[in-house]
C-alpha cells in the first residue's frame, strides 16, 4: 500500500514548513512503514544551516523519521482527527553521513511495539542506499483537546487563546 502526499495530510497534522514526509512507498499496517522525503534546497533550514554548507540538521531527519511512524500509529485509530501522536523517546541515535539539497531521503521504520496509547520504532534513513541515520524512537498517543489544554489555548474549554503581549514578545503561550 502507498499514500500520496494528499493522503499523507489526511495521517498527520504537520503541515509546511514541518512535514518532512512526501511519498510512503510502502506500508504494512502495524509492522512496517517506507517514506521518502525528497530534500531540496528550498527549504527554510538551508538558510542558517550552514550558508554555503547546506546540511540537513540532524534533529529534522530524525523527526522525519518520528513522522514516518507516527503514521503507522494514526492509521490504526478511526478517530484520528482528535488524535495527535507525540514524540517520547529518543534512544541510540546514530548519524553517519549528512543530508545535504537534492538528496532523496528514505525512511525505513519498524515497528517494535504498537499499543494504543504508546509506540515503539525501530528508524533508518538512507540516502542512495547508504545509511545516514538510525534510532529507536518511542511515541505516546493524546488528545488534541489534552494536548492544548497543557500548552494554555483556551479554545480548548471553549473559550479563547490567550493573547499575546502587546511589548511584542512571545510571552510565557509562545515559549517552549
């Protein structure tokens, strides 16, 4: 089974400049999941990281792959629209090679364990076959509602978000 990017949308909430998955290539409900995500210059890390060395960071690739298997995750749930799979655990993290534009990212998860509440991924990502990076990365399922609660939006309990400051910062909503 594939899934195009339109589909893609349907799995997961990220959306630009954060969705890091173009293409699932392969899919095997509960076990095994192959995304690509294909890494062109025009993205907006590339900028500051590093002028005239553009490399993906490290973090995003990892959270490509985080995305990868949270879709095995919301595939399985009816109900995902109220649904968000958050990212818990990161464990024996290894990068081997950069990612730099042009290159064709792909992700390779396994599943390790799968509950309803909580999963576990085995990652790899490979670029022209050779390794870059891989992980077993650990993830919880909440509620849209009880993720917004915790970060203050209001809107959440039916009332509005709270408002930033009018001196221009973030204030304490903004802050992470």
């Amino acid at each position: 089974m594939t899934f195009n990017i339109q589909e893609i949308l349907d799995f997961l909430p990220h959306r630009y400049p954060f969705l890091l998955i173009d293409r699932v290539v392969e899919f095997e409900p509960k076990k095994r999941l192959v995304a690509i995500k294909n890494v062109t210059i025009n993205e907006p890390f590339f900028q500051g990281h590093f002028p005239g060395f553009p490399i993906m960071p490290a973090v995003l690739v990892v959270e490509a792959m985080a995305q990868a298997g949270g879709m095995i995750m919301m595939a399985e749930m009816p109900d995902r629209q109220k649904k968000l799979v958050v990212f818990t655990g990161i464990e024996r993290a290894k990068f081997r090679k950069p990612v730099t534009p042009g290159d064709q990212l792909r992700i390779e998860v396994d599943v390790l364990a799968f509950r309803s509440r909580a999963g576990r991924i085995a990652a790899r990502a490979t670029v022209d076959g050779a390794l870059v990076c891989e992980a077993t990365l650990t993830c919880a399922v909440v509620t849209r509602e009880r993720e917004q609660k915790a970060h203050g939006d209001k809107s959440a309990e039916g009332g509005d978000a709270p408002a930033a400051p009018s001196d221009g910062t973030a204030g304490e909503a903004g802050q992470q």
